[in-house]
C-alpha cells in the first residue's frame, strides 16, 4: 500500500510541470476570456446604440442581453478545458512509452521494483485519474469565481439573467459533459472513464509485449471490449429485442464493470508475464 | 512529506471541491425561476392531475421543465434516476406499470388499443432493401388480461411492392377481429404521388390477413399537394367506433406561398361497425370551419371544436353518429389569437392552456400563461388561474422565454 | 543458487537462446562470455522477469516473485533512473521502495567513485552513468548482482576503478553474474565461465580447474572454442 501511493506520487511529480501549466493555462485564458468577452459586448453594444441612437433598454429589445452561457461558449473558455482533455489522453500513452522510450530506460527500474506489477499498473492509472479530477476540481472551484466577476461588470441593464455555478454547468454542452449535474452521473461518467483507459492500457500492454503483432491484438481487444460493452445497444438498434431504460443500464453497468476487470486483469497479467523491456 | 506536498494538495482538493459542489447541488436549488398557477378563480385541488410541458430558454440555452401539480421541475434538476426513464405520457406509463412484459418495445399509443379484457397492438416493421425495394410486416401482439396470455406474431404486409411508407394510425378490435388503419404514401415511378388510407383486417386466431381495403386513394402531381391528418384522440387506446380524418388539397404557388383549395379539402369519417365511409358535414349555420375541425379532439362519438370567433373561448361538441351539434360550453377566458391553445379532456372536465403569445421579437420576454378547468357538463369554471414567475433574483429570468409545449391530464 | 534450466527465447522467428541452462553459486563470479548478439543480455533480463521466456529459472530453488528483487538486483549497461533526476534523488527514490538500500554503503560507493549528490543525472558521462548504475544496484544488500557489460565504451581509468569494486570486499559473498566480451581487466576474479553461441552454451567450465588441469586461460578457451 505505501509503496503504491509513493508510486502514485512518483507519478504525479513527473507530470508536474506540463500539469501545472495546464492549470495555470485553464485560470489565465478563462479569466481573461471572462473579461474580453464582456468588454466585446458591451463596445459592441455602445457602438449599435450610438449609431441607431437607441436607449439601453431600446438595445436589449432589439439584440438581446448577456448572461454567462455567451461566456462558457467562447474559445478563450473552453480552449483550455480541450487542450487540457487532449493532453491527458495523450499522457495516457506517455505514462507508459515514456518509460521505454525516453532519455534513459526508467522501465528497468520500475519492473524491478520489489512490489507487485499490478501496484505498478494501478499506480499509472490512478496518477491519470487523479489529474483528470484535479482540473475538474479547478473548474469547480473557478467558475464562481468567475461567474462573479462577470456579474459584477456587466451593467444590470444588459444581463439577462444571474446564473448560478450549477445552471451554468447544466447549460453549457462541454460543462455539463465534465461536470455532470448528478454525483451518481458523475461516478457513472467517470466510471466510463476509467473502464476506456482500463482497455488503452491492455492494448498499449498488448504493443509492449507482441509489438507489431501487438498493435492489432490491442486494435482487435478494444474492438471486441466495445462490442460487448455495446452489445445491448446494438441489440436493440437491431431491432431484435428492447430493453426497458433501467435494464439497459442495468446491463451496461454490468458489461461495463466485467470490461474493465477483464482489462485490468489482463493488462496487469500481461506486464508481469508477457512484456519485453 | 515535502515530497508528497504535490499529490496531497490535488487529493485534498479533489475531495473537497467536488465533494462539496455535489453537496450543494443536491442540497439547494439550481437558481433557475419557478413557475407557480397563481389561483384566480376556484380551488386548487384541481391542478393536481395537470401536467405542463415547457421550456425556459433564450438563443443560447434551452432548459426543459415539466409542471406537475403546481411544481416546477427542471430537467436538468431531476435525479439521474429520474432522468434514465425519460418522459413518457402517462397513458404508457400506466400500460407499462400493468402489463410490463407485453408493452416491451411498444412505444406508439396509436397502436395500441386496450378494452376490459384484450390489449393489442399493431405495428408496420419496414425495411428498404439494397434495390430500394421496402419489405414490410406487421408486427402484432395480443394480450389476454385476464390470464396474461400473450400472443405475438409477425405476417407480410400485403401489395407491399407497390408501399413506400406506411403508419399505423388506429387500431381496434371488432368481432375479435383486428382492424388497422394506416396511412400509406404508394411508390411511383413517374412524377404522380399517391396517397392512401388502408383498412387492414387481420384474423388473430389464424394469424392472417383477411382484408385489405382501401378506405381513400389520392393522386396528385406538383404542384398539387395532397395531405391527410387526423384530429387529436383523445382516447387513443380506447375501443372507439369511429375515426376522423381530414383531407386537404392545394396548389404550391412558383413564387408564392401553399394555398389551399377549401373546397376540395373535406372531413372524412369511417365506421368500424359500418363499414362505412363518409364526408362529415359540418353545420354551416353554426359556422364551423374545416380548419377548427382539424385543429380540434375527438374521441370515437364526438368531435371538440374550440372556436375563437366570439369574445370569449367556446368548446363546441359536434356528435359524429348525428351530425349534430349537441353542446356548446363558453369558457371564461378571453380569445387571444396570438396565443397559442391546449385542451385535454378528461374526468368530466376540460382542461384548457393558453400559452405564449407570440409577437414579432419572438417572444423571449417572460409572459403568463392561463389555465382554465371547467365540467364540462355545465361550462362552470372549476379552475382559473395564470403563471407567476418566481426568481430567486428579482432581475433574473425576465427576458428569457417561457414557452408551453403541451398539456397532460393523469 | 541461480538454477538457468533449458530456456529458450525466440524474437520473432530468430532464435535467441534455445535450451540454455547453467547454474550461478552465491559467493562466485559467473562469467557470461560470447560475441555481440548471443544472448547474454537476454538470459539476464529473463532471469530478472524483464522478459517472457520458455523453461524454467529458480533463484534459492524458488521461482521469482515480487519480493525476489530484494534478493537479487540488475545493473544495464545503460542508464535506467529518469535524466531529470539528481543522484541524490535516485538514492532517495532507491531508499524509499527498496528495504535492502544499505545507505552506509551508498554513500561509501559515492566516494569512492567520487560522484557528487547533487549532479543531474542528464549531466553524466557514459563511464559516469556506469558508475552511478554500479552504486545504486551494489548499494542494495542483495545476495545476487546481475551485471550487463560493465565495462563496455568506458575509459581506461573508470574501468580500473570498477575492477577495484570487483576485487574489493563489496561482492565478497555474493553470487554475481557477468556478461562482457571483453575478459581482460577481471579474468582473475572470474570463477566460472559460460561460453555462448547461437543460443546454446558451447562450453562450461571452473577456471580454476581449467588453469590448473589444463593449464589454459580463459582466453585460450576462448580462442579454441570460437576460432575452431
């Protein structure tokens, strides 16, 4: 257990750096965002209401208010939550080849820990986890803030409506998709997550240890782990039989934790017996 | 420690920050306004079995909410529970609740009818082949409610080469016979388009279809257009002897608008016991139109007609058997053309909504919206009351759009 | 004991050890001899678990677990801690997952390859990294030491040090394993000698028996065998 959590830690110190820049990316570009995408309307509004020489209110009846969602839709908002999407998904490979194929081969090392390869598997992919629900938890804890920020310099005449944090999130397509409105949403979503990252990892051990041949056993396991956990979807789109909203959740919850098992076990069992360093 | 400073403070903030985020969200309120029926008229207890479909929305968000018993739920507020089931329309959601196994699948309430003893249902599974041919079969089911006997089937559509689109539109059961009525767009080769109405008659005992009548068959070629609707059902499940359809002819302008050819355009009614098909003839003394017909509710006997030719609203009972109007209730609400109108019918009563109103800006400004119960025996008002919006800041939620989209009855 | 029993290895259709088997002692040097290519860095990494092989290998009469890198550690010919790492944090990072880091030891090993703490790893030189890879693997309490040519592309003064390692007390009681092709600078401290070819061993033998038997030298073997 120690050695686990000192290797969840290892992990996130190496990342540190390029993970820190992200969070510090997210603050600096949706601030800033929050100020230029007000400053833009409300010039564009002065501008419109000195030309047609309309009133404030005349201006709103024409063109409509502001509210956040004007906001949460721009690139300067939701740039940095996709680079910061990209970045993790690529770090999921990193976290492993980077350990075969940087500077020096650390993956010696880490193999011959004296602690089991599953701890190691585990390690990895908690350390993902874990940064995944840290800029998460950033977006949480700056949305209000800037939500505030916003409230505060746009003229009451202009705003359509005060939003809280929540109705942002449940309003905006990319919030309400990482932050979902439910914690049972959240866990499931998530969840989902962790059993897509469970099959990258099987076939990433898949490549490391029947190399070329290997690419297309994990080409052909994340086929198959989608085609099983789909199944039920496909059954029914099929037309062949219909399954009632909590049946298909019921079995998808239950196809989704047998996939990532499998993935785990088999990614795990891989690493100690079939991989090449 | 030092080492572990890193992790410890993403750990501690994951935990906490979204801990408490849920926390909060499952504890308070979204923020988002509330709409209540503020009581202008009689009791209450009347809204209880009403149930509103709306939305909250301006150009760049749209929430949906239902109004169930004098409460604003947001779906976007509802429990992950809540949401996997969906909405569904309460008729269904009782037939699913009673006959679980039988209803798998079986989502159309028009393909469904249910009576005291059987509950049966028709469908038209088609697919389009590689040669752009549709192969077509009815999928029947048959449910004994007394000893849960259930009976499942598939036969071939009959003349199914010359189908392109079929829809079930009614079914009944008649002499233990099962009557379909569909409504089918014919293939042609040429520019001609064909439409039809079909009276299947299928035979459950033997699994086979008796009949294929065809009940009406319109052609036409642009920039002639032929369409056929039916009146709401009111009663779409019930065992109903009569059902109404309404066809319109018109012309497609080169560079003016659809216009429609009122005297072509007709109400036609079909008798199951009968076997007859006729044209309604709607009182002319009374002016009823056409177009009230179609936009109005019938339920196997009777057709509702709302009419705003007067001051206030009228819901005019047009007995189908007699061609006879019978009943002619004013309800105590004003008529607003620019507004749009629901009716239900249901438990003595009808229930009448009047929702947004619709000006040149597009309406996203808050405005009321007016229910009104009344019996409809005696066209007393039972019920009068208009929304009311509650923000939990005052500026909030003023210059969004409220709109109604429908009206339920339990 | 280290029991190597039949193991075979195929890379693709190439074979790379067919049917190997030796035996390691505690407390003796096992020399690893062969050209370039035979199979000596293999047969290491498998009894490691570093790679998936068939036949069998038995560390003490036991298979190899988890907790047998307490027991028995590699040294690569190349540099496996991370470039951005100092030596000081290697040693940490060693001291922090390893029960058998004796830190006495290490910081014995240091001076006596004069290595500094605070040197980024990214910064060594090849006969550096050699060096630091030496420290931290014999600074483990380990009763085996894997070693993959520790002399290879190094300069003449570090590879004297080295050998100086190899005489001195640090390896005095344990079994060490060494694969090298090039025998000069420690043929006195070998004990025994495992001639690879093509994945086969050719020739097995005690050096000292040898030399006093028949009074030849590892390299005259070597000479025999591989020239024949």
């Amino acid at each position: 257990m120690m050695r686990y959590l000192k290797l969840v830690n290892f992990e996130i110190n190496r990342f540190s750096k390029i993970y820190i820049s992200l969070l510090l990316i997210t603050l600096v570009s949706q601030f800033v965002g929050v100020i230029i995408g007000t400053k833009n309307f409300l010039n564009g509004a002065r501008d419109t209401m000195s030309e047609e020489r309309l009133s404030e209110a005349a201006f709103v009846t024409n063109n409509g208010g502001i509210d956040f969602t004007y906001i949460a839709n721009s690139l300067w908002f939701q740039g940095p939550i996709a680079l910061s999407a990209v970045a993790l998904i690529f770090y999921i490979f990193l976290i492993w080849y980077r350990d075969w194929f940087g500077k020096n081969t650390f993956i010696y090392r880490l193999l011959m820990l004296p602690t089991s390869r599953l701890t190691i598997y585990f390690s990895k992919a908690t350390a993902i986890f874990l940064m995944v629900l840290g800029l998460i938890a950033l977006q949480i804890i700056i949305l209000p803030m800037e939500n505030a920020l916003f409230n505060s310099t746009v003229p009451e005449v202009f705003l359509n409506m005060e939003m809280s944090s929540s109705s942002i999130m449940s309003v905006n397509v990319v919030l309400s998709f990482i932050i979902p409105s439910t914690f049972t949403q959240f866990l499931l979503s998530y969840g989902a997550g962790l059993m897509v990252m469970s099959i990258l990892f099987t076939a990433i051990m898949f490549e490391r240890s029947f190399r070329i041949k290997g690419i297309i056993f994990g080409l052909v396991y994340c086929g198959i782990t989608a085609a099983l956990f789909l199944a039920p979807v496909f059954v029914m789109g099929l037309g062949n039989f219909y399954f009632y909203p909590n049946e298909l959740f019921g079995l998808l919850l239950a196809l989704g934790i047998i996939v990532t098992g499998l993935s785990i076990w088999l990614g795990s069992w891989l690493l100690k017996n079939r991989v090449t360093v | 420690m030092k080492r572990y400073i890193c992790s410890i403070i993403i750990g501690m903030v994951v935990i906490l920050s979204i801990g408490t985020y849920y926390v909060k969200v499952a504890s308070s309120a979204s923020g988002l306004p509330k709409y209540t029926f503020k009581t202008l008229e009689g009791n209450d207890k009347e809204l209880d079995p009403v149930i509103i479909n709306a939305s909250f929305e301006n150009s760049s968000f749209y929430q949906s909410l239902t109004f169930e018993s004098n409460q604003t739920t947001y779906d976007s507020e509802k429990s992950y529970w809540e949401k996997l089931s969906g909405r569904q329309d309460y008729q269904s959601e009782r037939l699913i609740k009673e006959h679980r196994s039988f209803m798998r699948g079986k989502d159309s309430i028009d393909s469904l009818y249910e009576d005291d003893d059987f509950l049966a249902y028709a469908w038209v599974n088609s697919e389009f082949t590689k040669s752009g041919k549709m192969e077509a079969e009815f999928d029947i089911g048959l449910l004994e409610k007394k000893d849960e006997e259930e009976t499942s089937f598939q036969i071939e559509l009959p003349n199914q080469e010359r189908i392109m689109n079929t829809y079930v539109r009614d079914v009944q059961l008649v002499h233990s016979k099962l009557q379909v009525l569909t409504m089918n767009d014919v293939n042609s080769n040429d520019d001609k388009q064909m439409k039809e109405v079909h009276l299947y008659t299928i035979d459950l005992a033997n699994k086979k279809v008796l009949r294929d009548k065809t009940l009406l068959s319109e052609t036409f070629t642009y920039p002639n257009q032929v369409d056929l609707e039916m009146p709401i059902d009111i009663a779409p499940s019930q065992p109903n002897n009569m059902v109404l359809f309404s066809l319109m002819k018109g012309v497609n302008h080169e560079d003016g608008p659809y216009e429609e050819k009122p005297n072509e355009s007709k109400l036609l009614s079909y008798h199951y016991e009968t076997e007859k098909i006729e044209t309604v003839k709607l009182p002319k003394k009374e002016s009823l139109s056409l177009d009230m017909a179609r936009s109005g509710y019938v339920d196997g006997k009777n057709l509702y007609l709302i009419d705003l030719k007067s001051d206030n609203y009228h819901i005019k009972t047009f007995d189908l058997s007699s061609q006879t109007l019978t009943n002619d209730q004013e309800l105590g609400l004003p008529v607003n053309k620019k507004k749009q109108h629901f009716a239900a019918f249901k438990n003595g009563r009808v229930y009448f909504l009047l929702g947004n109103e619709f000006d040149q800006e597009g309406s996203l400004t808050y405005k009321p919206a007016q229910l009104l119960i009344a019996d409809f025996k005696t066209g007393k008002t039972l019920y009068k009351g208009e929304t009311v919006m509650q923000a939990t800041n005052k500026k909030n939620g003023k210059k969004i759009g409220f709109f109604t989209h429908g009206l339920e009855v339990k | 004991m280290i029991e190597v029993k039949k193991i075979s290895k195929k890379y693709g259709r190439k074979k790379i050890l067919d049917g190997v088997s030796f035996t390691a002692n505690k407390g003796e040097v096992t020399c690893l001899i062969g050209i370039n290519g035979v199979g000596k860095t293999t047969t290491l990494k498998a009894i490691m678990g570093l790679t998936p092989y068939k036949g069998e290998i038995l560390i003490d009469d036991q298979k190899m677990t988890k907790d047998s890198y307490e027991k028995i550690t590699f040294i690569p010919d190349a540099p496996i801690m991370l470039p951005q790492m100092t030596i000081k944090q290697a040693m940490v990072f060693m001291a922090d997952f390893y029960t058998s880091w004796n830190s006495r030891r290490a910081n014995q090993l240091m001076g006596f390859f004069k290595l500094k703490e605070e040197t980024p790893i990214s910064e060594l030189s090849k006969g550096n990294t050699a060096k630091l890879n030496l420290m931290l693997g014999l600074s483990l309490d380990v009763d085996y030491v894997l070693m993959d040519e520790p002399f290879s592309g190094i300069d003449m003064f570090s590879r004297e040090q080295i050998a100086d390692v190899f005489a001195s007390h640090l390896i005095e009681d344990r079994g060490v394993i060494i694969t090298t092709h090039e025998i000069g600078d420690i043929e006195h401290l070998i004990d025994k000698v495992i001639l690879l070819d093509n994945g086969t061993v050719l020739r097995e033998f005690n050096t000292e028996e040898m030399r006093e038997e028949e009074g030849k030298s590892v390299v005259d073997v070597m000479r025999e065998v591989y020239q024949a």
